[in-house]
C-alpha cells in the first residue's frame, strides 16, 4: 500500500476514534439535552451515527491536514532565507495642470461647444 494512502487511512481513523470520544463527551454531560433526546426515541441509534459519522468526518480532515502540514519534505529550507531586500515604490503626488476660465462662468464638460 502506498505511503499516503497508508497515511490516509492511519489519521482517518485517529480522527474518528477523536469523534467517538466527543460524542461520548457530548452524551455523558448531555449537551443540549443530548443524551435525554437520543436515549427516550427509538430511532436513536441513528441520530448517534450521524452524529458520530458527521464529526468523524470533520475530526478526521483535521487530522489528516496536520498530518501533512507538519511532513517535512525533501527540499529542506535550511540555508539563509528572507530574500533579497527590494525597495518599495512610494505614491508620489503628481501635479496637473488646469486651466480656469476668467469669470467664474460654469461651463458643462458633458457637450463640446
């Protein structure tokens, strides 16, 4: 089996046994009224599944995404970094030269006259 799919595998179900104790958790301190809604219905032990698939699910992205952030890869980045210091470019105000009529007359710039 490949590396990663190994890998996969191995945090998807770190993840879901992650779940499975937060689901317990959930119930043993009744959040929300968990344990009272899910123990007194008869479709129960479908609401704790789904309850349990949807978490795992999410606790087992997470963990897979740790997982791979925290690899180290071949390319080690061990030399000097921070690059090359370039100098940043600076808004300069530029002057516009306008030319005003005498008079103070208004003049409507949307027509050509």
């Amino acid at each position: 089996m490949p590396k990663l799919i190994r890998l996969y595998i191995t945090h998807a179900a770190i993840g879901f046994g992650i779940a499975a104790v937060f689901v317990v958790m959930l119930l043993w301190f009744d959040i929300a009224g968990l344990w009272r809604l899910i123990s007194t219905s008869d479709q129960g032990w479908l609401a704790l599944l789904v309850l349990w698939v949807a978490n795992g699910i999410v606790f087992a992205g997470v963990q897979f995404a740790i997982a791979v952030m925290r690899m180290k890869g071949d390319d080690d980045d061990d030399g000097p970094g921070g690059g090359l210091r370039q100098h940043v470019m600076r808004p300069q105000p530029a002057l516009i030269p306008v030319r005003v009529e005498a008079g103070g007359s208004r003049r409507d710039f949307t027509r050509n006259r």
